[in-house]
C-alpha cells in the first residue's frame, strides 16, 4: 500500500537541477518533476492547484451545492487531496470550488492486528488534522462493515443523466441565487467514534484470515472498505465519494486488476468516475499526479500526513499479486520515467460497456460490477470452467469403484417421470449437478469467484452479504421453477 508513496524520499534539490524555472523565467528551480520541467516554488504551487481544478472542471461531474463524503486514509495522496479542497474553496469567488466537502476516515486498524492504544493513536493525529480543516468528518471503524444493510450491494437508481448544459446552467443559477455565501464546510460536528467490540474485531480478522492468500485478503478488504464507504456516503446524504488515487497508484491498479481477472471491471476501477452504486458515485480526482509530485508538493508546502500500516506493510514482494505489480511498477519507473504515465493513458480510455449489457443485468454480490460470467466461450472464465471440469471427470475405472450410495436414488433424474434411470446418479444428470459450482459463487463475477475460491469457508463473510446471497438464490430458483409458464422474452426480442 504504502511503498508507492514511500519512494519519493530523496532530496528536492539534485545536482543536475537546471537553475532557472522553466514557467517564470525568473526564480530560481526548486523542483523536477519530468525531464526538462523544472519549477520554482511558486510555480509548481500554482501547476499542482491548477491540475485539480482542471480535472474536476473538465469531467464537470460535481454540481454546486452538492455533498460531496472525502474519503482520507492518512496517507500522502488523499490527505493532499484534503489539502486541495481546501484550497479551492479559499479562492477567490471564481476560482472557488463550490461544493460542500465532508471527510470520512475508516479505521482499518483491526484488520491490520493493531492494538487498541494504537488505532486510538492513529485516530487522535487524524481528528487534529481534520479539525484543522473545518469541515465534518467522520471517524468509521472498519469493524461497522459487519453490521450493514443488504441494500449496499444492490445499484440504487442514480439520478437521470444529465443533459449537456445542466452543468453550466446549475453553475450560473447558483452564481445568482446566493453567490459564495451559501458555500460553507457545514457545522463540524464531534460525534464521538463507535465503540468497537472486541468481538466485532475477532469476526472480522476470522473474515480476513480465512483468506487463504494475501493477494485474496487484499480484495476481500478492498470489497468490504468500498461497501462501507458507499453505505457511509449514503447515510449521511453525500451523493460523490472522493478516493485519492494518485496516478501511480491506479497503474499499479490496473495492471492487478488484469492479473486479477478484473478485465471487465477495469474502467470502473481506474476511471475518474465509477458508477457501479448508482446513486453514489465514486471519483478520482487525484488520477492526474504521480506519487512524485504529490510527495514533493506535501514536502514542501507542510501537508499533513499520517503513517498508517496496510496489509502488506513490510511483507516480501511476491507476497500478493497486488504488492508484486505494485514493486515492479515501481522500480521498472525508477529506469523508465515514462512508465507509469503510460501504463495511466490507458486506462482513461478505457469505458465500461454501457447500454443493456450494465443497467438491467445482474451484478457481483461483491465488487457490484455488471456480472461478466456470461461472456463469450473465449473469456479466461470459461477456460477456467473448462479445465475444473475436466480435472473433476471421473475416468470409467473411478466410477465402477463408487459406491452404490454416491447419489441417493431420490435425487436421480428420472424420478420425476415415476421412475429410476437406473443409473443411480451415475452418469445421470443429476450427478453432473453434483459437480456445478456451490451457489454463491454463481452470483459472483468471475475475479470475486477466485477471491472467495482463495477462502476456507464462507460462511465467515458478513451477514448482509449472506442474506442478499440467499435473496438472489431464492429468487432465480423461483425463476427457474415458473419458467415454463413464462413467455420467453427472448424470443420476442428475436
Ligand atoms: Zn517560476
Ligand atoms: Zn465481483
């Protein structure tokens, strides 16, 4: 988690720094941040605040007056993104952001084995920072995933898509009404964290340590991080989340998320924004920065940040697929300046497939994307499907050897026209159900399938995920049971 950011230790000022800044002319350079571009300080300043204005002008996604949940970890991108908004909303009135920012921090320290004092610890520097700032915020322990609705997996209706001059007419309709004094950070309110059960902690880690691998640890907590964002966001009115992806981090995002089998889900993953919750929107406006930029921009403009440790601290490189890409993303950027620049242009043109394929379509139990399982026979799905399968046939000799009572004869096909196939399950269809995959992972998309495959059991998974699970099951099986007397739509449509 933390090494992207790490890296950049070195020292601001490097022998073969060019004297001149190449923006003024004038001061003295105090920065590089690619080959050529030397900034003094003032104008790297006004380069780093430009860049955020921009992103967010350009993808005109976040309205005035609208709620906007900054989800800050402590670590240098997201807080630099903290210190962003702040910014904006200092300027002059028309420069200034205009939307009603609030910070939420999730206390992942349970999942990590911190101990008590020290996630207290942790959360007393980050509470003085955010006071600092002025606006709300909230401090969620990660604990408070157990108890969520089932309603955090489903795709709540979003608002209408905009027409192409709403943005602009939203814009001027607030400029006349009430100008910038309508724009405030809201009461900062002090509402004491939750207590956190020690059971509450022991549930989860059983969560996360029954994952047998790291690699599915690290995306069953990305999983349950999301979820408890999106319900934070939804609870307390905020329509956008922001994330502080910084650019190297969504490279090393999307070349996992391939490793992972997360192909289909790639523009939701590393876009600036990502749909998938509907009415909540998740958006990045940090994509632009390299972890570079920000950590010198934080050095040297005194932003705050606060070390927090991440499941992978201090483990060896090829301890996750994630940590893996994430080393060689790294010191392949340390050779090759272009890289990570490269890896990041890709994935902004990326979009996710849009039109029938999402909007009525079942989606993952998990990660909420639009269920990629029913791709076509050439997906590494269906290879996947195809070689479990074959590595599950049993050859003649094996299926002499069973014994009689491997399928009941109740459970035998034939039984349903009165009689038994004489079979008894053998080579009968309803042994070939004995082999399908367990049921839940039938609502998975084909990545979740994997992580939960990585698991040792899964009735450890929270409750709002099991009982949406056992809905959606109900429900197909109910579909299948009437479908004889449904007219197919289908065949209408053809
Ligand atoms: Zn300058
Ligand atoms: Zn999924």
């Amino acid at each position: 988690m933390c090494q992207v950011e790490e890296e950049y230790h070195g020292p601001l000022l490097r022998e073969e720094l060019p004297r001149q800044c190449v923006k003024c002319k004038e001061a003295s350079a105090a920065v590089v941040i690619r080959a050529g571009d030397a900034y003094c300080r003032g104008c790297f300043k006004e380069y780093f605040i430009h860049k955020f204005r921009a992103m967010l002008g350009k993808n005109r996604l976040i309205f005035p007056g609208e709620k906007v949940l900054l989800a800050v970890s402590g670590g240098p991108s997201s807080c630099s993104m903290l210190s962003q908004v702040q910014e904006g909303l200092s300027q002059n009135a028309h420069k200034k952001l205009r939307f009603l920012p609030g910070i939420v921090y999730i206390d992942e320290g349970g999942a990590v084995g911190q101990s008590v004092e020290h996630r207290q610890r942790t959360v007393e520097e980050l509470r003085a920072v955010f006071r600092a700032t002025g606006f709300p915020f909230l401090m969620v322990p990660l604990e408070q995933v157990l108890d969520l609705p089932s309603s955090v997996v489903l795709s709540a209706p979003g608002a209408p898509e905009q027409e192409a001059g709403a943005y602009k007419a939203a814009v001027d309709h607030f400029l006349l009404s009430d100008g910038s004094s309508g724009v405030t950070a809201g009461q900062q309110q002090e509402t004491p964290p939750p207590e956190v059960q020690e059971a509450h902690t022991h549930s989860l880690q059983r969560l996360l340590g029954s994952a047998r691998t790291l690699t599915a640890r690290e995306e069953l907590l990305n999983i349950l991080r999301q979820h408890l964002l999106v319900h934070t966001a939804r609870s307390a009115g905020y329509s956008k989340v922001m994330l502080g992806d910084s650019c190297t981090r969504l490279a090393v995002k999307l070349l996992s998320s391939i490793s992972l089998g997360r192909g289909a889900q790639l523009a939701h993953d590393t876009g600036f924004s990502d749909s998938r919750y509907g009415d909540t929107i998740l958006v990045r406006p940090m994509r632009d920065y390299s972890a570079k930029e920000i950590a010198y921009y934080n050095r040297m403009f005194s932003v705050p940040s606060v070390f927090t440790a991440g499941l992978d601290t201090k483990t060896a490189d090829k301890s996750s697929i994630q940590h893996l890409t994430e080393s060689f993303v790294i010191k392949l950027q340390a050779n090759f300046p272009s890289t990570v620049s490269t890896i990041y242009r890709t994935s902004e043109k990326l979009q996710s497939c849009k039109g029938s394929a999402s909007a009525g379509r079942d989606r993952c139990l998990l990660c909420v994307c639009a269920l990629d399982t029913a791709a076509e026979n050439a997906s590494a799905f269906s290879a996947t499907l195809i070689s479990e399968q074959l590595s599950q046939t049993k050859s003649p000799e094996e299926s002499r050897q069973a014994p009689e009572w491997t399928a009941p004869a109740s459970q035998c096909c034939s039984i349903v026209r009165g009689e038994l196939c004489g079979n008894r399950g053998r080579g009968c269809c309803s042994s070939a159900k004995a082999s399908e995959p367990p049921p839940l992972r039938s609502l998975l998309c084909y990545s979740c399938q994997l992580t939960i495959k990585d698991m040792s059991s899964e009735e450890v998974l929270p409750q709002y995920i099991l009982s949406e699970a056992e809905t959606r099951l109900r429900r197909s099986q109910l579909r299948e049971e009437i479908r004889d007397f449904l007219l197919e739509d289908e065949a209408d449509e053809g």
